[in-house]
C-alpha cells in the first residue's frame, strides 16, 4: 500500500504505535500533526473473540471526534481451530 500512496505523492505521517490506547487517540494525534485523515489499527481485545482486528478511518480529525464519525471496518477470523 505504501508504494501506492508515494506513486500518489501522499504525504504520510509518522507511524505512532501506542500500547492500551484506544481508538479515540488517534484523533489527537493527527491534531497534532495537521493530519486530514487517520487510521487506527486495533488488534485483539480482550472482551472481542479471538483474531478479530478493526481498523478505524477518521476524515479530518479533532479531539471532540464521535463514533458515528468514523469508519470501523472489522474482521473476525475462526473462533476456535479445527
């Protein structure tokens, strides 16, 4: 994807990595970069069954940001193994 966003002359941020954080950080850091968009990558969650991962795609983030305006796409693997 990242070849494809440079083909496109995509500015990129930095990668942020934050342990425990939750989905709503990412909108305080694309603030602080000037960020027009974000992308938050969550892995498994202890209440979520297992190997399901989401990702969230906020368009123009700010720090009062609601759910309903973000994008969730979530996936979920088999629950159990055969």
């Amino acid at each position: 994807m990242l070849p494809a966003l440079k083909a496109e002359a995509v500015k990129l941020a930095p990668l942020v990595i934050a342990r425990h954080g939750r989905v709503a950080i990412g909108d305080a850091i694309a603030t602080l970069l000037g960020a027009d968009c974000v992308v938050v990558l969550i892995g498994e969650r202890r209440a979520s069954p297992p190997r399901q991962h989401g990702a969230y795609l906020t368009w123009q983030p700010r720090p009062d940001t609601t759910d309903a305006e973000r994008n969730c796409i979530s996936t979920s693997g088999p629950t159990h193994r055969l």
